[in-house]
C-alpha cells in the first residue's frame, strides 16, 4: 500500500493502522524516513521523493507494497 505523506500526523497513523493489518507499506514524504522510529515502522519502507515530480514512481516498490493500490 502506498501512503503519501506518511511523516505526517495522519499519514503515520495510516501506515500504523496498515502494518498493523499485516500489509506491506510504502510511505512518500519529502523527507523520507523519520528521525524517531517506532517498532512498527519496520515494516514501511520511507521513500524521500516530491509527488509532483515525475520520476516518483520509478522509486517506487515494485513487489509487495503496491498489492492494495
């Protein structure tokens, strides 16, 4: 599953809720993974990346992260 702005307040009760479910996540912020890190962010991988720019998606998971898109 793909969470853009997963650093956020929000975003980062998504990707928890998601690990939670067993999923496999992918989180896209600007700044890529967080300084403090939790025992479930082990299971999202932190893509520093710009949405807006087009070679986003070249940086994307391509197995596992994208099976809920």
């Amino acid at each position: 599953m793909v969470v853009f702005g997963g650093n956020g307040f929000v975003g980062s009760q998504v990707c928890k809720a998601l690990v939670g479910m067993g999923l496999r996540v992918a989180a896209i912020n600007r700044s890529g993974a967080p300084r403090e890190q939790e025992e479930w962010m082990s299971g999202v991988d932190y893509i520093a990346a710009d949405v807006f720019e087009p070679e986003v998606g070249c940086r994307l998971p391509r197995a596992g992260a994208l099976a809920g898109v």
